[in-house]
C-alpha cells in the first residue's frame, strides 16, 4: 500500500545553528516532490497553523519551527532520473541531515545509494525492515496478519483479494487456511468507467464468490472500485466486502444510506485529533482525511521530538548551539517514555527493525447503517483480534437493491414478450418486470437491442442480448430469451418463466352446417323403403283384421288409422293398446318386429359411425403432412432457432422440409410479421414458429389457429450476467408471483383471445373437434322435425274445430228457417223393425258361441 503520487515526496529535516548568532531550535526541511505537485506548500501550511495555535494557546513563540524548502524529483526521463538522483546524493552526504521523510520511490528511498546517514521517516507502508527505517503507517506484514485474523474471526473461508500490487496479505491468509483468488487491478485507475477495472469486477462477479477483500491504501481507488462494483450490483446484501483502507468511516459517511450489501473496514485514522483549523486544508489541497491526517503526524512527531530534546518549544535554547543529529534523531523517536499520540494512533516502534507498535485500529461494519463491532490491538507487533457485537444478517431481506440503484435493463422486441408503442414498452415480459420491480422495489431502465440476429454460439459468436450481458452492459435481459447449452456458458438464467414447443399456424377450415345429421346414417332410398314397410304394414293389418270375424264383437277394431298408428309405434318403439287376436295376424306382427329391430340397431350403429366420421379432420395437423405434400407452402423466421435447428436436422421429415424450404428461399424464409399473417390467412401458407408465438398470433387474428407439434421444446427465462448476486432474490420473487397467481394471470392477458373477430362461426378449429360430444348442429334437425309436426298438429286441430263450428252454425240456420222434423220422420216402418230382429238375434247366437268356446 501506498499514498497517491501527490504525496510521493522526501522531506529532507537540517538542524543546524544559524550563522546571524540568534539561537532558536529551527528546521530547514528539503520537501522532494514530482513537477507539479504542491506538497511543500501542505507541509507548510500544516506547520504554521500549528504553530500559530501555540502561539495562540500559550501566547509566546515556538522556537521549534520547522522550515520547509522544496525539491523536485523529476521521473520524466532516463536523463531527469540522473540529475534527481546525482542532486539527492549530494544534498543527503551532509551529516547535517537528520531525517529524510517520504515514501519509498524505488532506488531514490534506498538506504545503500542515497540516503546514506539519515533516518528514513516512511510515510508509506513498509514493505521490508531496516535499522534507519521507520514507517509511520503500519507495516505491510502487520497490516496481513490483522487481515488474516479478522477475516478468521468473521468465518471465511474462500476470499477474492483485489489490489494493485501489495498481495502479502495472500501468504497471510494461506498459512490461515483461507483460499485465496488474487486478482490484480490496473495500476492506473482514474475513473469508475476505467475499463480495465470493469473486466476485473465482470471476472469478479463471474467466480460467484461472495466474500472479497479490497486492498489498498488510496482513497481514490477504493472509491473508483466501489463505485463501479455497486454499478454492476456487486454491493448486493449476499455479498460481504472487507476494505482494508484505514479510514473506512471516509469511504462510507458521505454517502451514508447510499451503499447496499455488507461492508467491513478498518478505521486507524482518528478524525478529532487533526486539529479543526487544519481540517479546511482537505478541500483546498483536494486530499483525503488519510493523506492530511499523515501531514500531520509528520510535523507532530517532528514537534513531539524537538520538544523532548528542548523540552519546551515556548523557550530559545539555554544557550550555545543546539544541533539534533541524526542518531540523536533516531534515539530520540524510538524513546518509549513518553509515546507521541496523533491522528493515526499511538507511536512506538520496537527495536531492531523498527516495527510500529502497540496502537489500535477499530474494525467497523457496514449494513445499512454503520457500527464498531471490535478492535485490533498491536501488542510488540502481534495483532489480537475481539469483537465485541455478534454479526448477524437477517434471514428476511426486503432491501435487496439499494434506493439509487437503476438496473439496465436489455430487450428485443418479439410479439407478445416485448412490444412497443410509441415510446411506450408493452407486452408479457413488460409487466412482469413491473410486477418484480414492485417486489423487490428497483428501478429499472429499458434499452432495446438493434441487432436482431439469432443470438446463439453461431459461428463463434454471440450475439444482442447476451453479449450486453456478457460485456458488463446490461444488468438483466427480458424478452423471447430462450434458454441454450450455448448461453448457459457465459450468462446465468432465472427460473422459467414460459415453457413451449413449436406449432403449425394454418387456417381454420370452413364450418359446414347440417341440421339434418339424424338422417345421416341411411339413404333416402332407404328411408323411402322404410316409410313404405311401414305403410305396407299398417295396409296388411287392416286387410286382415277387416276379413276376421272375430273382430265383429270386440272393441279393439284394426280399422285403417288404427292399423298404420299400430305400425309406427312399432317402428318408434311406442306402446299401444291394441293387440292383434288371430294366429296370421300375430305372425305378421311378429316377422314386422324383427325387422324393426334390425332397422334400430342398424341406425343406432350407423348414426354413431356417421358422427365420428365428422370428427375426423383431414387437414394438416403434423410437419410430416408437411413434408409429404408440395400444395401449400411452408416456412419459418428467417435467422429463428428454429430454422438453425431444421436446418441442422438430418432425419425425416426436417431434411425434406429443409429443401423446400431454401428451394422457396424467398417466399418461405419471412421475417415481417403483417406478412405472415397475411400468407396464413390467405390459406397458402403455414408458418412453423414457437407455439407462443403462433398462439399469440392466432388469438389475435381472426380465421387462423395453431396447432402444436411434438418437437423445439423451448423454455424462457430471464437473463443475468454470470455470477450475478441478484439472481436468486429475482427467483425468489417469480416464485412468490407464481404461488399468487399473478405469472397465471399476465399469462392470460396477453394470449388471451381477440375480441375484433365477427366471422369466427364460419370456421372451426381442430381444438374444436377434440371431443366426441355432439352440438347442437348435429340434433338441430330433430327440433326442426318436431316443430314441423306440432305446428301440422296445430293447423288439423284449428281446421277440426272450423268445421264443427261451420256445422254448427249451418244446424242452427236451418232449425231457424222451420226445418223441424215432421211425425214422419219418427215413423219406423215394418222392414225396419224385421231388420233389427235379425241384427240382435245375431248377437244373441254369437255371445252364446262365445260363451260355449
């Protein structure tokens, strides 16, 4: 770790007597910077507000005043680098310099070429041990060790380390038990966007850990790296982050509320201790309160030390020359008696290699608001690590994105998943985003993909919507995504959404009305036959039933209407009360039932024979009629999975079809959709697509139906990038929509049918024809009969009683005109009498004989 360039600076301290004779404890400090850099102008402006604060406190003058010169190291060139170095050495041969102060900068901070006889005061960590080395921040292997042992603490066991070019924390964590995945950042971030960085987090987010540690000592990295890592959702409340910035309240407080997900940091530096005058040179320097917070612990140690050599920096020196060498410096700041206390901590340094010592950094978490849960304490180097509040997430996590979170939201339009009105986004997949965005309370915006080539692993590419998710662009894909061996590869899906197989969008075939199916099963010759058996019949009963003499005395007379309404009854299955008497008759009859018997079964057979026959539909149902026939022509989307998958089939009958279909090339291969609903409805055509889409189509369009196939068994889902934290809470939710009903319900919205069809009762679809069940087209005959009938009734009853009143009437007229019967229409002659003799003495033999048998 180290600080940014702007603070790459050696500080060279001279304590020397002045020649004018005044005696005063004065610092001539050479501040070395790059070209450009204002770090001189800092070191000054931290000392004397300093020391105008004594002044001001204790109202007299310091006489332990620093004065800072600067001096550049330039690193432009091969040439510069020399006459930096040649400078430095000659000004660093004077034992008069007591201590350098500055990062290490490769050779230029090596004690073997040219700090020869000072104390290095290191303001960056230290990376190696030396005796003239002492590091102001914490040493890098001290800074491993506590990382080891509070990553230890929290449970981990698997971590993804990201840093620019301090990895010692991985040896650390090895020898700990922890699996470590190092991943190296860009040495030059200076943005968010940096595009380096975004193939780091894509290959982050891609591993699926969900435990990383970010190592750095810059804020404006650590800044750059989360926010780009909360861009792509990486801040998610799945995922735990450990940064190991030491002042980790800097990165959190000024956007407090902002941040989702679960973050731990390491807070060294302690804001009260800089004093407040000081705190405004931050915004004028542009420099973190890390960076000023080590400005300042420089000049206090230089301070701390020149007091104690003094012992009070309001008095001038006793008398004579006061001179601080360097190994009085180093006796002087390795003295353990009384410790400096500054901005980051308690400084003591243990002898030989001048480790720092016996401080404190509080470990700080994140989640949703921002807690100290524990410390580690430095004790003689040895990091001790307790925490003092459990860590626990809760098990329901309603704030899954945080309220700035905007998901990038990537579609294709395909009827009905994505469409587009105007400006407006409609469609299946539009509102179930609405539903899930309500659920888990995101935002979201909607950008439509332009390239509509078949995005699948043709030709080596991918294409749309998978490659926006594959190049970090796109948080989430919707639409007609069908789910690939080739996709699952490189991006992640959700649960499935729609499942479906491929269809036949064809015509609905006319619907032929006939009201009298009843008469179906028999011809009208046979029918005529039957009529005339059965008039026949009744003739034969009445024939012989007028020749029986038995019939003479019996009130149950086969006369002609009661001979034919015998006859149809038995053709009807009715009853009667009549019943033949003699032996002929009953033989007659009884041949007359057989026949009648074989008549009702024969047409009780044919009548269900007949209605099965009607079900039947000989149109095309299978892509195999399809191949098997050149009449109509067929085809698919063109660039479709579909096409792909006929196109690579080599069995029958997709080979067959597949030639016809590029012998046809540009009648077949279609991409309008106004186009193939037209060809479709025209009756010449058939679209083999996604039974979706087809049922989407033919819910829509009047006279077109479609007709599922047993083959391009197809399932959609939402797409995510690989490895995204939020897939499984989206699950989650589609599981809850489903469970309520609403994934049924958007289903039924959008494949619902049209409402714009006036012609419908003219076709008929084979989902019609489905069942065995007769309509009432098939019986509506039998009704008409009947009607006809009682209607005939009607009319023979209305004429019987026109007559009677006609008869009556005409009675009545004539009785009124004195047509009364006269005496001698009441005369009954002697014939007469002598007649009716004979008639009743007939009857009297006949009841006799009838009694004797």
């Amino acid at each position: 770790m180290e600080l940014p360039i702007s603070l790459c600076v050696l500080i060279l301290f001279m304590i020397y007597i002045p020649t004018n004779g005044a005696h005063e404890y004065k610092i001539h400090a050479s501040v070395m910077g790059r070209p450009g850099s204002r770090d001189v102008q800092l070191y000054r402006k931290v000392a004397d507000i300093m020391f105008r604060e004594d002044v001001a406190h204790k109202g007299s003058i310091n006489h332990c005043a620093i004065d800072f010169k600067e001096f550049i190291f330039d690193m432009t060139n091969g040439s510069t680098v020399y006459d930096s170095l040649t400078t430095a050495r000659s000004n660093f041969e004077s034992k008069g310099v007591a201590v350098a102060i500055g990062p290490a900068i490769d050779v230029f901070t090596s004690t073997a070429y040219v700090i020869l006889n000072q104390v290095h005061l290191l303001t960056s960590p230290a990376s190696e041990s030396s005796s003239r080395i002492i590091s102001v921040l914490p040493q890098a292997n001290s800074m491993s060790a506590a990382i080891a042992d509070i990553v230890t603490k929290l449970g981990w066991n698997n971590v993804a380390l990201l840093a620019q070019d301090d990895f010692s924390p991985v040896l650390t964590l090895g020898t700990a038990g922890i699996k470590v995945w190092p991943i190296r950042l860009s040495p030059k971030i200076s943005s968010q966007d940096d595009r380096e960085l975004q193939k780091n987090l894509i290959q982050l987010r891609s591993s699926q850990n969900d435990k990383f540690i970010l190592h750095s000592n810059k804020r404006d990295v650590i800044r750059y790296v989360m926010e780009a890592a909360k861009r792509l959702h990486l801040l998610h409340h799945s995922i735990d982050w450990f940064v190991t910035y030491p002042d980790f309240q800097d990165i959190i407080q000024d956007d407090e509320g902002t941040w989702p997900g679960s973050l731990f940091g390491l807070q060294l530096l302690r804001s009260e201790k800089i004093p407040k005058n000081v705190s405004g040179l931050m915004e004028s320097f542009n420099i973190s309160r890390l960076q000023l917070g080590l400005a300042v612990d420089v000049v206090g140690i230089l301070r701390h030390v020149l007091w104690g050599a003094a012992h009070d920096c309001t008095r001038g020196p006793i008398g004579g020359d006061f001179i601080i060498r360097a190994d009085d410096f180093e006796s002087s700041i390795k003295s353990q008696d009384r410790p400096y206390q500054g901005a980051l901590g308690q400084y003591i340094w243990q002898m030989p290699d001048n480790t720092k010592t016996n401080y404190s950094i509080n470990v700080l978490w994140y989640n949703t608001s921002l807690n100290e849960i524990g410390s580690c304490t430095f004790i003689n180097g040895t990091p001790e690590v307790q925490f003092t509040q459990n860590i626990s997430k809760s098990g329901n996590v309603r704030h899954v994105f945080g309220k700035d979170d905007i998901l990038r939201i990537v579609t294709k339009q395909d009827d009905p998943f994505v469409m587009k009105q105007g400006d407006l986004y409609v469609g299946f997949n539009i509102d179930l985003l609405k539903e899930l965005s309500e659920s888990l309370n995101f935002k979201y915006e909607i950008v439509d993909v332009t390239d509509n080539k078949y995005e699948d692993g043709q030709n080596g590419q991918l294409n749309g919507m998978v490659q926006e998710l594959m190049s970090g662009n796109a948080s989430m894909a919707i639409g007609a995504l069908e789910v690939t061996a080739e996709r699952e590869e490189v991006i992640s899906f959700s649960y499935t959404i729609l499942s479906s197989k491929a269809s036949l969008l064809i015509k609905k075939a006319k619907s032929t009305r006939n009201f009298f199916q009843f008469l179906g099963p028999f011809s009208i010759g046979l029918w005529f036959m039957i009529v005339g058996f059965v008039i026949v019949a009744g003739l034969t009963m009445f024939i012989m039933s007028h020749y029986d003499q038995t019939q003479n005395k019996s009130e149950q007379k086969f006369d002609l209407k009661e001979s034919m309404w015998y006859s149809l009854n038995i053709l009807l299955q009715g009853t009667t009360d009549y019943s033949p008497q003699t032996t002929s008759t009953r033989t007659i009859i009884s041949f007359f039932w057989f026949c009648v018997l074989v008549i009702d079964a024969a047409y009780t057979a044919n009548l269900a024979a007949y209605l099965t026959l009607q079900q039947i539909d000989d149109r095309i149902r299978t892509v195999y009629d399809l191949a098997e026939q050149t009449d109509i022509l067929y085809g698919v989307e063109k660039d479709s999975s579909l096409m792909h998958y006929i196109e690579r089939e080599r069995q029958d009958p997709y080979e067959r079809m597949w030639a016809f279909i590029k012998l046809h090339e540009t009648e077949t291969l279609l991409k309008n959709t106004t186009q193939v609903i037209e060809k479709v409805t025209s009756g010449e055509f058939t679209f083999i697509a996604d039974g979706v889409v087809n049922e989407y189509y033919a819910k829509q369009h009047c006279g077109i139906e479609s007709v599922e196939q047993h083959f391009g068994h197809k399932d959609y889902s939402l797409g995510f990038p690989r490895g995204a934290p939020y897939r499984d809470d989206i699950n989650r939710a589609l599981l809850e929509l489903k469970e309520r009903g609403r994934l049924d319900y958007l289903k039924e919205k959008w494949w619902a049918p049209g409402t714009n069809c006036t012609d419908d009762d003219s076709t008929r679809s084979r989902s019609d024809k489905a069942t065995a069940e007769l309509q009432i087209d098939n019986m509506f005959g039998v009704f008409l009969v009947l009607a006809g009938f009682v209607v005939l009734a009607l009319v023979c009853e209305v004429g019987d009683r026109i007559f009677d009143c006609h008869t009556a009437k005409k009675a009545k007229k004539e009785k009124k005109n004195g047509n009364s019967p006269s005496e001698e229409d009441f005369y009954v002659s002697a014939d007469d009498v002598d007649v009716d003799k004979k008639i009743l003495k007939k009857i009297e033999e006949d009841a006799k004989n009838l009694q004797s048998f």
